[in-house]
C-alpha cells in the first residue's frame, strides 16, 4: 500500500554554488545538446544508410548512439528548465519516470558496451569464425537483452521509492530528478534506501566491468601471441577505440564511486550527471565516428557531390 503523500510535484534547484552561472550555463548545455545529439544522429543515419556499413561492430554503435540521444534527451529538458527560470517544477509521477528512463538508458549503454568487447574478441581471438560467430540473429539478440535488462533493472528501485512517504520539503539540489536527491527528502530514515540504490546502480557497472576486464585481457594474450608487429598493430587499432571510452567511462565512474561515495553528497551526484549527461554523449561520436574511415568515407561522398554541383552552378552564373 502507498504511502500517503502530501507532496505532488519536486523543484529542481541546482547547486547554491553554480545559480550566478546560469545564462551561461543553459547556453552551454544548450550548445552541447545540439552536439550530441547531431553527432549521434548523424552516425546512426550514416550506419542506417550504407549497406557496407551493416555488420556487428556498425549495429552497437548504432545502438550505442541512439541510447546517448535518449539519455540526454530524457534529462536535458529539466535543465533548460532551470537555467532559464532558476528552478524547474516537476510533477511527482514524472520524476520518477524521469529517474526510470536515465537509469534505464544508462544501464543498457553498460550493457552495449560489454557486447562490444565481446564482438572485438570474436574479432581478434577468433578472426576465422567471426562471421559465422557474430550472425545478424545473434547481434540482434543481444541488443534487444541489453535493452531488457536495462529497462527491467531500474524496477525494483523506483518501486521501492514510489512507496516513501514524501510530506516536507519538495526541493531537489540537483540538475533533474535522481534517486539520491530525492531520497534525501523522504519523510523517514532513507539510509537503507540510499544503499539500496548505490548498489544498484553499482550491479551493471561492476558486472560489466569486470565483463569487459576478462575480455581484453583474452584479447591482450592473443596480441602478444601474434608472429608480426604488423599483424599486432591491426589488432590494436581493431579495439582502441571501444578500449578507451571502457576505461574512460568505468575508470572515471569508478574513481567517482570511492573517493566521493562514502556517504551521499551533492559534489557527487554533480559530477556524475556532468560525466554521463555530457562526456560520455559526447566523446562517443567522435571517438567512434568521426575517427572511423569508413564513416567519415560514406559522409564525404554525401557532401561532395552537392558541394561539387552548387560550385559548378556559381561558374555558370559569373
């Protein structure tokens, strides 16, 4: 049974320490919004539109782009919201649902991220059977189990939440609605719920870290393994791309976890929204994309034609 509830809708305030930055900070924000989403937009039309481009490796970082468009996008509108106004209303169902999407997007991009690993290693440690390994029924299948974990793990937390008594203060100190803010607001002793929700949050990543750890260390023993320097540099430059946004995305997340953890704080919570609502959206594209040949290849042969036209077309009328 429900809780009875005296609060029906959350402020979003943001932080004390950044309210005198916030023109500047929506025309940042609003900036990176038009970034990331452009970016991945971009890459997911190019992989949708060249049919070269239709195997495995192209399928997860489609998939990949298209999870950091919806957790910007789920997040993004209740900070314009704040900068614009100094704070931002939401309505009680509506933050929790908020809170269900960007945990829901941020758990399948972890989970995205270790079938990646595992389709580098088919790739590298099993280069003769990958195409046989790594069919379209099975990619398909294991984007489609990334994204029913995803939306299946957030469950239990946000009904765990939805049963807390909310009858005080309604003001979030954060840049949109999070389980750890709004725990902190309950009507009760939340600190068995905060742990509760460290540690789900903490499943997926750890999961998939240590997921992608053992891989790349199979992967790491078959390099050292080959005969040629050449051979070796190919396989490097097969995974360095996917092996840099791991350690950077778990790295970070991991060094945030420890050092900032200990016991909820807003410095916390700050830096993890700033590091999976803006960087990790944002390197995405350019270290996927824009540093793949084959992507920026098919681009440029989109542009150059009409580019080549509208420069003939000024010939002719001077």
């Amino acid at each position: 049974m429900l809780n009875n509830q005296s609060v029906t809708e959350f402020i979003v305030v943001g932080f004390t320490s950044i309210t005198r930055y916030h023109s500047f900070l929506f025309i940042l924000f609003f900036s990176l919004y038009i970034i990331i989403t452009s970016g991945n937009g971009i890459t997911f039309i190019i992989i949708l539109l060249d049919y070269n481009l239709h195997i495995p490796m192209y399928f997860f970082i489609a998939a990949l782009s298209m999870v950091e468009i919806f957790i910007v996008t789920t997040v993004y509108p209740t900070i314009f919201d704040l900068f614009l106004k100094g704070r931002a209303s939401i309505a009680f169902d509506f933050c929790l649902l908020q809170m269900y999407a960007f945990d829901a997007f941020l758990i399948t991009e972890n989970y995205i991220l270790s079938i990646m690993a595992f389709d580098r290693y088919v790739a590298i440690c099993n280069a003769l059977r990958y195409h046989a390994i790594m069919t379209l029924k099975l990619c398909k299948a294991l984007i489609c189990m990334c994204w029913l974990l995803g939306l299946l793990t957030p469950l239990a937390m946000i009904a765990m939440i939805y049963r807390l008594p909310f009858c005080g203060p309604n003001e979030i100190e954060h840049i949109f609605c999070d389980s750890s803010p709004l725990l902190t607001l309950a009507c009760t002793d939340s600190s068995l719920d905060v742990s509760m929700d460290l540690t789900v949050s903490a499943f997926s990543i750890i999961i998939n870290a240590i997921i992608i750890v053992f891989i790349y260390a199979n992967i790491l023993f078959t390099i050292l393994k080959m005969k040629t320097s050449e051979e070796r540099r190919k396989a490097f430059s097969t995974c360095m791309s996917h092996l840099f946004m791991s350690l950077f995305f778990y790295g970070s997340v991991a060094y945030m976890y420890i050092n900032l953890q200990s016991s909820y704080s807003a410095a916390f919570d700050l830096a993890a929204s700033i590091h999976h609502s803006v960087l990790t959206p944002l390197l995405s594209p350019l270290v996927y994309s824009f540093r793949n040949k084959e992507l920026t290849n098919f681009l440029k042969k989109q542009l150059r034609p009409k580019t080549l036209l509208l420069w003939k077309e000024n010939k002719i009328v001077q």
